[in-house]
C-alpha cells in the first residue's frame, strides 16, 4: 500500500514535493521552493526529514530543488538521484548522490525507470515501481517541445502527478507557439523592437529557437549572462534532439556578436527585468518603439510587473509546461487509473 503525502506544488505554482510512503521506505520526489511566498518552503517536520530514504530531483529549477539545503537542514540523510545537468545548475552540494546516467535504479524491489522530459537541460520524469505499487512523476514536462529531447513513456500507473502548469490555457503548445510568433511579427512590422525576458535554462533556449527559424531577416541578440549560458550548455548537447543540435550551435554563432542596442530582437536573462542595467535600456525605448513580451510568471512588485500593470508589457504564456489540453492528451497516452495535474492554480483529480 502507497501513501502519498502532498507537501506542495499541488494548487500551486512552486515548491514541488511529493512523498511516496510505504511501510519501510520513503522517496521523496522534488523539493522546491514558492519564492513569491513569506514561506517559501514545503513544510517538513524533523522527523519527517529524517524519514526519507531517496529524494529523486526532476530538474535544476528552483521551484524543484529550492529547498534541497532546507531539507538536509532538517537532517535528511538520504541518497539523492538526480542528472548530471540538474546536480551542477541547482549547484547541489551533498555527499550521497547517485548521478542519473540512463541506468534504471534498482534496489532491492524498489525500481526506479526515467526520461528526459522536454522541459530543460537534464530535466527528468520518473516511474516507481515498489512491490504492487506504481506511480509516475512528470516533473515539469513538455510533450511538444521543439529543441529539447522527450522520450516519451507509455506508463501504466496506479497514481500520477502530471506537469499543467498552464491549467487555464486550452491551446496545445503548437498553437501557443504559433500566437506568440503571430504577436511578435505583428510588432515587427510596425518598427518596434520586441524584449524578450527569459530564463537562463528553460524556455530561454526553447523561444531563442523559435524568434530565429521564424525571423530569419532580423537582428536577435542575447544578453551577457544568456550568453554564458548558451556556452556553458554547448559543452553538452545531449539534452537537445538530434537533429536540432547544429540548429543550436548555428543560432550561438549568428547572435554571439550581436549588439543589444541595435538588435530588433533582444533576450535577456534578467526574468523580471529587476537590474539598473536592462531597466535603463528598457526605459530608454520602450513606450512606441518597443514591446515587452513577458512569457513566464508575474512577479509582484519587479519591474516586469509594473510595465504589465501599465500595459506596457504583454503576456502570453510560452509552453515549456504542459497547458490542460497537452496535459490531457498525455493522459489519454497512458494509463493512470488516477491522475493529479500539478504546478497549477487549481487541484484537481483525474480518474481513467
Ligand atoms: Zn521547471
Ligand atoms: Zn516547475
């Protein structure tokens, strides 16, 4: 018999962590944090902390392994098993931990199988397998995504928790995809710039794709940090689909020189647009002759807020999560006699 124990993510968007209990084992699947929230941790007793035997990390993004360190404060004395990718860029610090290299994980009769998810470098699913028991983790997911490699799984599960992040949202991401490059074409037109904040390891390299196969014609250039981010992930192109890989390098090459300032097109890292630096370049042409597109969270009180409150800013979700309807088509894929979607607003749950 599995107990499973919520300890957030589920309602929320953040601070992912999910217990799966049984009479001798514990594993614990993410710990992340809500950052906009005074507490941002999942809470977790001592004891429970203690308790956990394995604690598998889906990916490096800080709503899944935020409070990694809060937890082995707690004195969790597990094992951790996560990516090689996941493990440096959430810079995991800790003795026991059993890089994830594509081996299944076996244990007595624990099995834990994975995938790349399609989500970020080094972003996993996993599928437990203890006793009569079975369940599946999506992490954050993406079964459609355009440069990062998926292996998707066709899982029979008693319980799982899938990636809707983008519950309200009922186009696929294909459509997603195609809105956004209508919205930015649509101000190119007119002469304006498009801004594009954007996080270093996610959809950062996924929309980087999309504005250069799409814009062909048009200057795109990438900030300092996007930058070292692109170098640091060509050291490895394992987690791009094979054949995007030249893509990749090829997009590295044309914007590598590129000018912020005389781009018709800039990426920055600066997600909420909270440095003097972008702020200063943003402010400087922004009201007629350039356009902030926002694709992630809205955090309250940042810079990005306040040109979305002015309407100086535009949202439009880019899909690196699942919306309701790829969600959706992923459980139908599989056979989940329940399913939980997470990483959204509302707590739902799905029955086969
Ligand atoms: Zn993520
Ligand atoms: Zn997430």
């Amino acid at each position: 018999m599995m107990r499973l124990v919520i300890k957030g993510g589920y309602g929320e968007h953040g601070r992912s962590c999910f217990i799966t209990g049984f009479d001798d084992l514990r594993v614990m699947f993410d710990c992340g944090i809500l950052d906009t929230d005074q507490y941002p941790y999942p809470t977790i007793s001592k004891e429970e902390a203690q308790s956990i035997d394995l604690l598998f990390l889906s990916h490096a993004h800080k709503d899944h392994t935020g409070a990694v360190d809060h937890l082995i404060d707690q004195g969790f004395k597990g094992q951790i098993l996560a990516s090689k990718e996941t493990l440096s860029f959430a810079k995991i610090d800790y003795d026991n931990t059993l890089i994830l290299n594509g081996e299944p994980y076996q244990k007595g009769d624990l099995l834990i199988t994975y995938g790349p998810s399609g989500h970020c470098p080094g972003s996993l699913w996993a599928y437990l397998r203890y006793h009569d028991a079975t369940f599946f983790y999506s992490g954050d997911m993406q079964i459609d995504p355009l440069l990062y490699e998926i292996r998707l799984p066709k899982i029979k599960a008693k319980l799982a928790i899938i990636d809707m992040a983008h519950d309200a949202e009922l186009r696929s991401a294909k459509e997603l995809r195609a809105d956004l490059v209508d919205l930015i074409a649509e101000h190119l037109a007119k002469g304006q710039k498009i801004i594009l904040p954007v996080q270093l390891y996610g959809r950062g390299n996924e929309l980087l794709y999309l504005v250069a196969s799409s814009f062909k014609g048009h200057k795109i250039a990438v900030d300092r940090r996007m930058k070292e981010a692109m170098i640091l992930m060509m050291q490895d192109l394992s987690w791009l689909k094979e054949d995007k890989k030249d893509h990749f390098l090829a997009i590295y090459d044309m914007v590598k020189d590129n000018d912020l300032l005389n781009a018709n097109i800039i990426f920055t890292a600066d997600t909420h647009l909270e440095s003097k630096e972008i702020q200063d370049l943003v402010a400087s042409i922004i009201d007629d002759r350039a356009l902030v597109i926002a694709t992630g969270r809205k955090k309250q009180g940042s810079y990005l807020a306040s040109l979305l409150d002015e309407e100086k800013a535009i949202h439009i979700p880019y899909p690196h999560h699942q919306s309701r309807s790829d969600a959706k088509k992923f459980f139908e894929m599989n056979e989940f006699d329940v399913a939980l979607p997470f990483h959204g607003k509302r707590k739902e749950v799905w029955h086969r």
